[in-house]
C-alpha cells in the first residue's frame, strides 16, 4: 500500500459502504414481460453471488466500481491504495462471479 498523508486518509464519514439493492435499478420495467423475468432472475442471482462468493474487499470495491461507478482513483485514495491494487481486486471479483455464473448455467442445463 502506498503511504498517504493523515489528510488524505478515509475518514468514518467518506466510507465506501456497499448498497445490495443497486441492482434493482439495472431492470428495464420497459421490456416485454419474460425479458424482465429473466432479468430479475439473473440480476437476483448477480446479488447472491456478489454477497456469497466475493470476499468483502472484493464486494467493497465492485459495488464502488462497477455499480456505483466511482472512479478508480477517487476509490484508491479513499481506501488508501493503489490504482494496481484496485484494478487486481476487480480483476479477481469478476473471475469469481463468472466462475459462479458458469456453475449456475451448467446446474440450469441438467434440469
């Protein structure tokens, strides 16, 4: 981790704190019925897997990134880190969550 001046550190008030209903946002109540099932199912399954297989780290920093679209840099100094450490972090929650998503599509198959 790189060194940060006490000014510059997180403080209580600027945590990054994870909000697991974001993705209801992600549905577009404008498509056909069946097309929002199946995107309410998978969204649904995302949330598990994002709450279950992600370490919290991991959780953390995907909800700030991906969902919540925080930048990169503004993420690294509020978590005092690097961009590189970020980016790996991402980089391994993705594999996880696609990791998770291939078991759950190879379980759908066999029924």
């Amino acid at each position: 981790m790189r060194s940060a001046s006490p000014a510059s550190r997180t403080s209580p008030g600027t945590q990054i704190e994870p909000n697991e209903q974001v993705l209801d946002r992600l549905v577009d109540s404008a498509l056909p019925a069946l097309t929002r099932l199946e995107q309410t199912e998978t969204l649904h399954f995302l949330q598990r897997a994002i709450r279950d297989d992600l370490t919290d780290r991991q959780r953390l920093i995907f909800q700030a990134a991906v969902l919540d679209e925080v930048p990169i840099d503004v993420l690294a100094e509020r978590l005092d880190s690097t961009r590189g450490a970020i980016y790996k972090i991402l980089h391994d929650a993705r594999a996880r969550l696609r990791r998770a998503l291939a078991r759950n599509e190879g379980k759908e198959e066999r029924v």
